[in-house]
C-alpha cells in the first residue's frame, strides 16, 4: 500500500461529526445506526432503489403490488376528537385521479403534511369496501424545490434504514455529498487480474454506484463487486486459518480398534452404508499427523452419536482423552445418557461438567480430567472456562456447533496439543451457510437413514379436535405403542395462557387416562430424576410421557409412535423438525400430531405447512432460514465472523461460490498475502477480521 492511498485510507476514518450540517446530536443519531465515520457512510447500502424517473399515474396503480407515485395534497382528515382508532387519512391528486393515503395510530403526523404539498408515495395499494384505492401507511416524502432535488426524483433514488429522528430527504443529501467528496478515495483492494477474471467493477466506482446509479445494470454491477468482497474476506480469513492448522503437528491416532469393535458387537443393529463411509473418513483424519477438523452433518435420528462414539473409542484406546461440549445442560445431559449406555461396558468412564455442579462433585471432575483418568468429559461451554485443565485431550466433539462461536470452538482446541476436532450439528445447513460457517471443516454427510426408519404422518389439527386426538392415543397404546406429548412451558406464567407440563400430565392422568400411566419430564428436574423417569419410559412402565423440549434430542425409544406437540405455533421450525425425529424409530407406523390455536402468524401457518409438506431437512432449514434470515437462524454467538456489508446468503449462492474459489487459490500460492499485488486485500482482511480467529501472522 502506497503513501497516498495510506492517506486516504486515513481519511476514510475521519468522523461523520466535523461534516457540514451534522454536529454532535445528529451524530449520536447516526451513530445508531452505526455510523461513525465517513468509510461506514460509504458502506451504508439502501435497503432497495425506487425507479422515480417513472412514477405510476393513480389510474394506473395495481392492487396488492407495492409501488412508488406522486401527488399533490388536496385534503386532510385526522382522526376525529375522541376516536383515536380512526385512520388519518391524506387525500391526493394527480393528473389521472386521486388516492388516499392513511396511517392507523399516527394521529401525530397530522402535521407533517399541508395542502398544495407534493409527495412522493411508495407502498402496498388496496381497495376498501369497493371504494376508492387507498395506500395504507405507505412511505411519504414531499418534494421540495432547491438544488439538490435530483438527488430525490426523477432518477433510480435510495431508500435508506432509518432512525427516528433523521429524516429520509436529510440523510440521503448527506449521503450524497459524502459519496461525491469521497467515493473516488476508496482504495482499490482486489488485484486487477483477478477483477478482470471475474468481471468485477472498480471499488471506488462500485461505491457510488450502489448508492446512485444511473441504471439498475449499474446497480447490479456495483452490488455484486461489493458482495464479492464480503464473501472473499471471509472465505481468505478461513482458508488462512486452515492452511496454518494444516501446517501444524497434530496426534496420530492409530490404534488396533479393539474397542470399536467391542462397541460394534454390542449394538443392536449395523451401521449403514453412510455410516461406515463417513467413519472411515473420520478413522482417517485421526490417523493422519494432521489435526482433523470435520463437520459432520446428518438429519434427525441418521445416526451421528454412533459415528462419534467410534471416535471417542479410537482416542481413548490410542491413550488420549476426549471432551464433548453441547451448546445447553439439556442437550449435554442427553449426550451422557447416550454414552452411558455405551463407554462404561466398554471399561471406558463418562462423567458430566456444567455451570449447575459445584463444590466436591466439581472438584473431582477437574482432577480426574486433569489426572487422566477420566476418559470422556461431557459438558457445555463450562468445558472450556478457567480451571479445566485435560492430561491429554485428544478429540474435542463439538455438537450442534452454529450455536457456539467459533472463537470457542478455538478455546477447546487449546485445552490440548492440536486435538482433532469433530463437529456434529442435526440442523441440516443449505451450502452456501456450510461453506460460511464450517468454511475452515472438510465436509462428511450421513445422507441414508437406518433401515425401518418409518416416514412419519404428520398432519396439524386444531385445538377442537383434542377429544378425536385422545382417542386416537388410546388406540395407540391399545396397540403396545407409547406416546410423546409436548408442552411449550413448564410452569403456568402469567403472560401466557399455554398449558403448563405438570398441570398437563395432572389432568391427563385423572381425567383422560386413569387407566394408564402418565410420566413427567421437564428441564428443572435433577439428572438423576430425569434418568428414573425415562427407565421407566423405556421399560414401558410409563405410557405417556409429557414433556417440556427436553426430549428434543437424542432420546431413542423405538416403541413410541406418536408425537403431539401442544401449541405447535409457539415452536420454531427446526425445533419441531428435531420433536418429530423422536418417533418413527420402530417398526411401525408413525405420527407427528401438530395441536394449534388457530389464531396463527403468517410466519407460524408458513412453519407448520413446512413440516406437514416435507420429511427433507435440508427443504425445511431452507423454509426456517427464508423465515428468519441468517441471523436469527444462527443466533447471535457466532461472533467469531466478519459481519457482512452487503452480501446475502439466500441469494448470492453463486457469488459466494466463486469467492471461495478465489481465495483458497490466493492463500495457496502467497499464504500470508505477502507479494505486492496483494497487499492492499491483505490490508482490508485485516481491517475487517479486527484480530479475530487468531490471524495475526499475516499482519
């Protein structure tokens, strides 16, 4: 990097603040919107462009389409004194008709329109009653003669995130003077032979063109240039982090696999054909000198925990010790009941670790991992806190992983020399999020299910029909089968009317099924409680078991062939996706019984139709991730990445793709980005990693 494009870097950081018109409180407001200095202004994208070089004429709006026109104000009517519920409604005209505008519980903003104004309108058109069109709260913005009105009609125009306080006209003027001072100081980071290669706009030109183009190829252009380098920083930040790990020494894992084999003998059923492939790349990676690091996926109940405990076996028989850490106790618990019922025959000692054990139980688990006698160590993130020290840690598993940080996945790794790394997750990722997450993991998927995994009739029913549903149980368990019901709550909570678990399994058993058993189970239960309840589920004492979402994984009772979730509204996707895999798992036919209120969300009626039209994981984590966007999906812990500026997953598959490519091929031939040509993008991968996944050499 040059001396004048250090300096202007350097000016890229000066704060929005000192620019003419903003001062100190419309910087605070800005700054809500997280931006500070004048690069995070350029970055700043619109949230879409409206085309107002062609505004609609009122004759020619379309119902139920969102659109953009243009009016002058004609008539205002705030609600009437006394009736707040009453729409404020803005007449306007135009040359072909009139339309109104209203906003519900607005009566405020009264005052923000005048007769003979002129708006600029965007939003859904609908017609009431069969009476005139009407825009409901639609966008207004008036039209305002001065010299800076290009910049607001007439042309493809951003619209911008707001906050309250800064109007749309006023942050869109700002935006254009810092766009036309500063856009052409923007440093170009991309080698040109690769922006050639990949037909990539210049940076400086990009920027201003995501926020005023004049055509929407020029929009495009800019747009896909900007998410090429969101998605090229990320994918070199982990394939840097993969060539080092790659380079460095890890444990050799070889031993005869006598205790695999012992394991195998003892299981009731053989591995699939998916199973034995997916252990032997995994058998492999152990025995390498190399550090494994794999993602191993698989849909509810395709049987992972196996393929893992063949791992742990390998590491144990080869004198190490292994550490599994699930992201909450419950999942960490079902995980020890899982082991239990194989490590210890084995002659092999499984013990849980968690925030909840304290005093002399927690002392001895620390002394016996550090000792080395105690051969797998279950555990959540208190796994990796001060104060757990391992003697030999030779494999950390890693499960349902999107839910931890990546900077703690590194934290565990360190609590060994270079332990092989094996990452488990149930929730099926679509590739483009596999390659964003797991971008660092070699990729082993179990795509075949156990033989006499039955598929599972999975129907949703109103809270009406719980009498024809009760009865349809009571055949059921006629028939020698058991049942799952799932609540959403424990305890009766005052800002809920949902049916309490305990008070459930109360009624159940008094008043519908006195003659059978109904068992209880919910998260504030002790473990030991919890393991008497589900012996006794197991052995068939119990004919019912209530449930909180405790039995959202990794119970396996082939007997059970009904599922009924109370409230399926009130449950996530994945979540109901994770309940239904508990049944199924017998010979038999099986039912996943989904009971709602009827009074559903558009998102909510979206999620029960997903799991009553498909069984395919990756179909329904496709659904949720349309539903809630990447974020939500992966919940706020993945703070160990790059935020994108611009890019976005669901749709720039592609883009993603080729970035990919780019990088791994730049990292392997100049693995610290060190020739010339690449010093400018190892300068912005350094800026936008901030020290993160420990990628300090290359600096």
């Amino acid at each position: 990097m040059n001396e004048a494009t250090r300096d202007a870097a350097r000016g890229l950081q000066a704060p929005l603040q000192y620019l003419k018109g903003v001062g100190p409180q419309r910087a605070k407001l800005l700054s809500r919107l997280g931006l500070e200095t004048i690069e995070d202004a350029l970055f700043f994208v619109a949230t879409r462009h409206e085309d107002r070089s062609r505004l609609i004429p009122f004759s020619q709006l379309t119902e139920g389409k969102a659109q953009t026109c243009s009016g002058t104000v004609v008539g205002i009517s705030p609600p009437p004194p006394g009736r707040p519920r009453m729409p404020l409604a803005v007449t306007l005209r135009d040359s072909t008709g009139y339309l109104t505008a209203v906003w519900f519980n607005q009566p405020y903003r009264k005052d923000e329109f005048k007769r003979g104004q002129t708006l600029i309108l965007h939003g859904r058109v609908a017609r009431f009653r069969d009476g005139p069109l009407q825009m409901q709260h639609p966008e207004a913005e008036p039209v305002e003669e001065g010299e800076d009105e290009t910049i607001h009609t007439g042309r493809l125009v951003p619209i911008y995130r707001l906050t309250e306080g800064l109007p749309q006209r006023w942050l869109r003027s700002l935006l254009w003077r810092v766009v036309e001072e500063y856009a052409g100081k923007v440093p170009e980071s991309l080698p040109e032979a690769l922006r050639r290669r990949r037909h990539l706009a210049a940076l400086p030109e990009a920027v201003r063109a995501i926020h005023f183009p004049q055509t929407e190829e020029e929009l495009a252009a800019a747009r896909r240039r900007l998410v090429f380098d969101d998605f090229l920083l990320l994918q070199l930040g982990l394939a840097i982090r993969r060539q080092r790990e790659g380079r460095e020494r890890g444990l050799a894992m070889a031993p005869p696999g006598e205790l695999g084999e012992r394991l195998r003998l003892a299981l009731p059923f053989r591995l699939t054909a998916a199973q034995e492939r997916v252990w032997e790349e995994i058998r492999r990676d152990l025995a390498a000198p190399y550090p494994m690091n794999r993602l191993l996926q698989g849909d509810v109940g395709s049987g992972k925990t196996v393929v893992a405990v063949l791992a742990i076996l390998t590491a144990v028989e080869a004198g190490y010790q292994a550490a599994v850490m699930a992201p909450t106790e419950i999942l960490a618990e079902q995980h020890l009941w899982t082991l239990r019922q194989w490590l210890p025959p084995l002659g092999v000692p499984v013990e849980l670790l968690t925030a909840a054990i304290k005093g002399r139980e927690r002392q001895a688990l620390l002394d016996g991992a550090a000792s080395g006698e105690l051969s797998c160590l279950v555990g959540t993130h208190a796994l990796i806190q001060e104060g757990v020290e391992f003697r030999r840690l030779g494999l950390a598993v890693v499960d349902e992983q999107h839910r931890f940080g990546v900077v703690q996945r590194a934290t565990l790794r360190r609590k060994g020399e270079n332990p092989h790394v094996l990452v488990m997750t149930a929730t099926p990722i679509p590739r483009t999020l596999a390659l964003t997450l797991y971008g660092d993991l070699d990729v082993s998927v179990i795509d075949e299910m156990p033989p006499g995994r039955q598929p599972i009739v999975t129907v949703a029913r109103s809270l009406g029909k719980r009498v024809q549903i009760y009865a349809f149980l009571h055949q059921q368990i006629k028939e020698g089968r058991q049942v799952y019901i799932v609540c959403p709550l424990v305890e009766e909570s005052e800002a809920t009317d949902l049916k309490a678990a305990t008070e459930m399994a109360e009624r159940l058993q008094r008043e519908v099924f006195s003659d059978l058993k109904v068992g209880l189970l919910h998260g504030r239960m002790s473990l030991a409680e919890k393991e008497v309840v589900m012996g006794a589920f197991k052995d068939g004492q119990i004919h019912i078991l209530v449930s909180t979402t405790v039995i959202e994984v990794g119970i396996d009772v082939p007997n059970v062939s009904v599922m009924l979730v109370e409230h399926a509204e009130r449950f996530g996707l994945s979540q109901l996706h994770q309940l239904r895999g508990r049944v199924g798992r017998g010979p038999w036919k099986s039912y996943c019984l989904l009971l709602e209120s009827g009074m559903l969300s558009a998102e909510a009626r979206r999620r029960i139709e997903a799991m009553t039209e498909t069984q395919d994981g990756f179909r329904i984590a496709e659904v949720d991730l349309e539903l809630r966007g990447p974020g939500d999906f992966f919940g706020t812990r993945q703070s160990g990445l790059p935020e994108f500026r611009v890019a976005d997953l669901l749709r720039d598959g592609r883009v993603l793709e080729e970035a990919r490519q780019e990088a791994f091929a730049l990292v392997a031939s100049d693995p610290d980005l060190r020739h010339p040509e690449h010093r400018a993008l190892r300068g912005a991968l350094l800026a936008r990693w901030r020290g993160k996944l420990d990628l300090a050499s290359v600096g």
